[in-house]
C-alpha cells in the first residue's frame, strides 16, 4: 500500500500538507528534548560503533536516506551522525546524500519553480541534508528535482553526469554510478516507501511498461555554483501513476534474496542495501516476473 506521508501528498494541497509536517516536527522534537533532559542521546563515538557493526566499512561509497528525529537526541545534532559517518568510510570513502529542494510532488514543484540554484536551494529531505549540503568539499548535482550532494574523492564523478538528463535515474546519475562502484544505501529511520529514490533506476534501464513519466516534458532553469544559469528540459514523475507505488511490499522479497538487511542506527529502524545487488534483483523479477513497485507481486 502508498504509506500514509505519500497519500498525504496526493490528497491534500500543498499548504495542508506543510501545516501537517511542522506540527508532527514540533511534537517529535518535544519529544527529543524530553529524552535528552534524561541524559538519554547518542555520541559521535557511540555511531562509530553502531556504523561498523553493520557493515559500513573503510572505503565505502555510501547513499544515506535519513531522519534525524527517528534515531534520537544526537549529542551534537546532524553532524554527529555526518561526522560518524565519514570517520568509519575513511578519506578513501564516498558519502552521498539526497538533496531535493522539493518534499511534495514532483509536477506541483516544476510548475511552481523554474528555476534551481545548485549553491543556494536548500535540500527539502531532513536536517541531515541540508548539514551536509553546506559542507565545504560537497558537490552538489546540476539536476532540478532530484539532486544529490557528494564528499570524497570520487564526488566529482558521482554527481558530474546528472547535468542536462531528461530524467533523474539515468546511467549517468549519482544513483547508478553507486551502483557501479558496488556502493551500498543506508535508511536511517526512513524506508523505501518514502526514500525509494534507487528504484527508479529500473524505470530508466529497460524499456518500462507502465506510463510513470508525466507527458509534458519542462524547460527549467539550472543555476550552477559559479552563478552560471542554464536552460535545461525534464521529465517529471505522473502523480496518477505515483499513487500506485507499494514499494515497501518489495522488502521481503529484498530481505530473501539478501539484497539488505535490517538494523539499527541509534533508536532507528534501519535498512542496509548493497546498490549492485539491489538493480540486478529488481532487473531481474521485472524482466522474468514482471515484478515492480507498482506491481510486487507480479505484473499479474
């Protein structure tokens, strides 16, 4: 089933859907502030840990989907979990990180926003985010809707390709570039269902069966970190065919096939995905199966 912050996003106009975002922030960081005031919070030192003994390794190129308020009062906020992050994947490592400046539908955002300022648009998807998309080093992606921001030596490499693509999810995406380089995904707190952002990649990669693009294709302005603007067209998500998305039905067929794993980053219920694993899974039940997000059991 659509989970229920995506029905939201359908249902109700944008200003509803903001009022119901800032009141379930409001609540959950009383909730935080309570729970630190009991000495109960997460130390830099402490993720270390909890990041090595799942997985994450010297060298990894890691895509981080995130909540802050799931995982708990962190002792230094966002960059407790930043800087626990890029101390276990080491110098040699790769950190990448969505950075929408849009939380709602795609069509309402290209419609309303002609215009994205890679250096100035702030990131829509959590605190986390926007901390790291302020770091010095980070590459930020020339891409309107879905950009992401990259820190390591291979950053330039990762992000580079996302300029002047009609869609978000080619070969030349940040998204599929991890998944050459044999990276892996981490959902702190958040699941596919509202971070799936890596199954579109399968959308991309074959001649897709199901009309997810919406038909109008949009001229859009991109504006680069150097003041330089750029006019560039997009395709956006159909909101008839977003409805449709069951992605987290795709998990147990993920977990079975040892695609990821469940754990936990601080309070968080967490997922752990290996990117090459995930798209040769995916790729291989559409093609036999007919097996998608919009379709996981089946195409019948």
């Amino acid at each position: 089933m659509i989970n229920f912050r995506s029905l939201l996003k359908v249902i109700f106009p944008s200003f509803l859907f903001q009022l119901y975002r800032i009141r379930k922030k409001k609540k959950r960081n009383e909730e935080l502030l309570a729970q630190k005031d009991k000495g109960h919070y997460f130390t830099k030192d402490f993720l270390v840990q909890n990041l090595k003994s799942i997985g994450i390794q010297k060298g990894d190129s890691l895509l981080v989907h995130s909540s802050l308020s799931k995982m708990g009062y962190l002792e230094n906020g966002p960059d407790t979990i930043i800087d626990a992050l890029l101390e276990v994947i080491g110098t040699e490592g790769n950190l990448l990180m969505p950075s929408s400046p849009n939380a709602l539908l795609q069509l309402n955002y290209i419609k309303s926003n002609t215009l994205f300022d890679a250096k100035n648009s702030p990131s829509k998807l959590g605190a986390i985010t926007e901390v790291f998309r302020k770091r010095n080093g980070v590459f930020r992606s020339l891409n309107a809707t879905e950009p992401v921001c990259a820190l390591g030596p291979d950053a330039h490499y990762l992000t580079k390709g996302h300029f002047n693509e009609l869609t978000p999810y080619t070969k030349k995406s940040p998204f599929y570039r991890l998944v050459e380089k044999n990276g892996k995904i981490l959902y702190i707190g958040v699941t596919l269902a509202n971070a799936g952002t890596s199954l579109h990649l399968l959308e991309d990669a074959v001649d897709f069966k199901y009309p997810v693009y919406f038909p109008e294709v949009f001229d859009v302005k991109i504006k680069d970190s150097t003041g330089n603007i750029h006019e560039v067209k997009t395709k956006v998500h159909n909101p008839e065919y977003s409805k449709k998305r069951k992605c987290d039905d795709l998990l147990p067929l993920f977990l079975e096939e040892e695609v990821c794993s469940k754990v936990k980053i601080g309070n968080a219920d967490s997922y752990l995905f290996d990117s090459k694993k995930m798209f040769d899974s995916m790729l291989k039940n559409y093609l036999e199966k007919g097996i998608t997000m919009y379709t996981p059991n089946s195409s019948n």
